[in-house]
C-alpha cells in the first residue's frame, strides 16, 4: 500500500482539484430534452454569464453548445461522470438511477480544507477474512432520503475485542471496494458515514486499513448525495482512527 503520508497528500489534491468536491457550486435534476444554460435562464447557474450556452441530453449521451460554436460532448472520466469544460466551469452530467443531474464546478474557485485525524494507529490495520457469495440485489439509503439499487457481492469478516464483525462493500471504485460504515465515533468523524477503501485483496483475504477511512463527499458540499450504511455496517463500537469531520 501507499505509505500514509503520501495517501494523505494525495487525498487533498483529489479534494482541491478542479474536478473534486471543494468547488461544487450545483447540481440540478433534468430530464432528456434541451435546456439553455446560465445565470439568467431555464438552468440558472449561481454564477457566470446570463447564457452560458445550450444543453442537450438525449438517450446517447450529453452535448453543449455555446452561442456561436460547434456542439461539444461531454466525455467520460475513469470513476466518474461524464465531464466537459466550459469556461469558467467544469460541467458533469451526474446520473442516478437513470435521472440525470447537471453538476456545475466553479474553476475560478482556489478551494482549500484543514483534514484532520485521529492518530495512525497501527492496530487498525487489519487483515481480514474475504468471501464472496452469488451476487445479491439491495437498495441503500441516501442522505438526501432517496434509494439506490446496489448488487452485493463479497463481505469482509474479522475479530474486534472478542466479537466476529462483518462489513460489507455497497460500491466498487477502481476496482476497490468501498464500505460505507458508521461507528461509536460519529460526531467527532462526520456524523452520517465514512468510507473505506478495501487493499491487498487476495481471494480469501483484505486489508482494511481504517487508518484510510475517509469523510464522504457530502461533509464538503451540499450538491453531493451519499450513500448511507447498510443496517451491518453500523458499528457499536469506537473506531479511533480515520478522518474526523473537517
């Protein structure tokens, strides 16, 4: 794995980026049609010019055109939405179960954030069991109250001050699985969630290094929605180790 520091480092890059979380100044439900874009239209944007240009969202994907000039599509990212720049802001066409969103990111924003944390404790590096099972459908609560369809394939079992504990991976990011969990601790850490990416996966065994557990997007930014932890992963006990709320 990553030595800490240069997680860490890497973390806050990722958060003040001009596609993190930090310059989210929007998101806004669509439906497929065609939208003029801008401070002063149908999609009022917080900032820039009364028109922006014009969206469209069909079936096949997304396209902008600003006034004068050729349509542009918007492209897809690894692990993200599809993206286009339109000056001055990186635009996302975010969708959720099938409904799509237009997230707005302001590029003339220099954001910045303090990340604490509790101290790196090496205890919380644990080598886990790891089992997968047929693949099973669930929904998980979101914190804007909505639902989101998820399949659940694998858990991650392991031993904590004499009890057997299970968590289990709701999403997939670059191929890590993400656990959405809550625990003793929530309120010095972000009171709804954190996230953890599962390392070294074998297949019968993961590290989960809590030392790794991270605020979700929803503790920097309004426009985000976040997944909620599934009934086990909501843990009676302490986990000292991790981010705290920023």
């Amino acid at each position: 794995m990553q030595p800490l520091a240069d997680w860490r480092a890497a973390r806050l890059a990722a958060l003040t980026a001009p596609d993190g979380w930090l310059n989210l100044v929007a998101r806004i439900d669509l439906a497929p049609g065609r939208f003029l874009v801008g401070a002063g239209q149908e999609v009022q944007l917080p900032s820039g010019p009364d028109l922006l240009g014009t969206l469209e969202i069909t079936a096949r994907g997304a396209t902008f055109t600003r006034p004068g000039e050729a349509p542009q599509p918007f492209l897809p990212v690894p692990d993200a939405f599809p993206q286009l720049q339109v000056d001055p802001f990186l635009l996302e066409i975010h969708t959720v179960d099938g409904v799509p969103a237009l997230r707005v990111r302001d590029l003339t924003l220099a954001p910045t954030v303090t990340l604490r944390s509790f101290p790196d404790d090496n205890d919380w590096t644990v080598r886990a069991t790891w089992e997968s099972f047929a693949p099973e459908a669930a929904e998980v609560a979101m914190k804007d109250g909505s639902k989101a369809a998820v399949t659940l394939t694998h858990r991650a079992t392991f031993r904590h001050q004499g009890r057997t504990v299970t968590l289990t991976p709701t999403h997939w990011k670059s191929g890590k699985p993400m656990f959405v969990f809550r625990d003793a601790t929530a309120g010095e850490t972000y009171p709804a969630c954190r996230f953890l990416f599962g390392e070294d996966m074998s297949d019968t065994e993961i590290t989960l290094d809590f030392n790794r557990a991270i605020s979700p997007p929803c503790a920097f930014t309004d426009f985000a929605i976040c997944p909620l932890p599934p009934p086990g992963n909501i843990l009676p006990f302490r986990i000292e180790a991790g981010e705290l709320s920023p």
